[in-house]
C-alpha cells in the first residue's frame, strides 16, 4: 500500500490491474481444481485471506478464527472473489452487509452463516483435521470427483437444461473411467457372492 501511495499517478491503474491479473489466477486455481480444497483457518482472514477461503469448495476454521471483508476501511471492494463466493454461501443481503460494513465474523457466527462449514475442535488439532476431511472427500473417483466440481461450480449460472446437459456429456466420459469399471465388477462380484450363499 504504501508503495502504491508512492508510485507516479499514471503507473497506479496499470500497476493494480497487473496485480489484480495475479490475484484472479490464484483464486481461479483455487476455485477450479479438479479436487476438493480445504481452507484451515486460523486466526484472522481478512480482505483477501478472507475472499481465498471462500474461493475453496469448504472451510475448517479454529474457534480462534475470524472472517472480515474489511475493504471498505481502505476504499476498496473485495477483489479476490468475495463478491462472487460470499454471496453464494451466505445468501446476498447478509453478503451485502458484511461487505458495506466490514465487520469481524468470529468463528461461531462464521458457522452459522455458512462461511465456515466445520468447526475444529483445537486450533492444534485444525490441519490434521482438514487433512482428514480431505482424504474422506477424496475416496472416491477423481474423474466423477473433478467432472462434479465443474459441473457444480457453474450451477447458479446455468438453467436446468444446461446442467443435465453438461451432466449428460460428464456421465458418459464416467462410464468409459477405470474408476467406474472396478466399482461395478466390485459390486457384481459381491452381488454373485451373496447369492451364491443364499442359494447354499
């Protein structure tokens, strides 16, 4: 900031779209990985530590953390996201509010809100537990994982149509996945094992 405050006018504008360009790309890899993304949050996530943990598809935090969309107190909006992630987890006017006020949500309040979807139960205890969140999420087929993210994170864009179209293409490309063809000779086998002992 104070580097900003210091440059020539004329390298102000361009110099911030540069490092907004940096921003969106960080934030896009974050929203658009073909896996699920965990944010740990410890302590405060405010400005764009707040906007990246909403740009991941869901958020641990510590009963130590807190959330602030505090952009406002500096002139500015939110820039990495927020305006397009807080409004789909908490609904647009309580987006609105935390964003024209730039209050702290503290970790209870984040919860019921829907910024926050777990609570750790020690801030010691958070990684281990995002990790372990993770390793559930990720039981299953990364192709029907990665297919679902894409489809899911344009929902609130698409119609209906558009989504059990893109549905539609994703589902064929998960019936020709090595993923799904060992689940379903997994199931046939199980299938034939029960039979044959209830038959015996």
């Amino acid at each position: 900031m104070q580097r900003r405050m210091d440059a020539p006018a004329g390298e102000v504008g361009f110099n911030g779209w540069t490092r907004q360009q940096r921003v969106h790309h960080s934030v896009a890899l974050l929203h658009d990985m073909p896996k699920p993304v965990i944010a740990a949050v410890n302590g405060g996530a405010n400005g764009l530590g707040a906007d990246m943990a909403m740009a991941c598809d869901f958020v641990i935090a510590s009963t130590s953390a807190s959330f602030a969309w505090s952009y406002i107190h500096r002139g500015l909006i939110p820039d990495g996201g927020g305006m397009y992630f807080l409004p789909r987890r908490t609904g647009l006017s309580v987006a609105k509010g935390l964003i024209f006020s730039g209050r702290k949500v503290e970790a209870e309040e984040a919860l019921a809100l829907g910024i926050a979807d777990r609570l750790s139960t020690s801030p010691q205890a958070l990684v281990s537990e995002a990790v372990a969140w993770a390793a559930e999420l990720s039981q299953g087929s990364a192709t029907a994982l990665a297919l679902g993210k894409t489809i899911l994170n344009q929902t609130f864009a698409l119609t209906a149509e558009q989504v059990f179209a893109q549905g539609s293409q994703a589902q064929g490309i998960c019936y020709t996945s090595a993923e799904h063809r060992e689940a379903v000779l997994a199931f046939l086998a199980r299938t034939a094992t029960q039979t044959a002992a209830t038959k015996g």
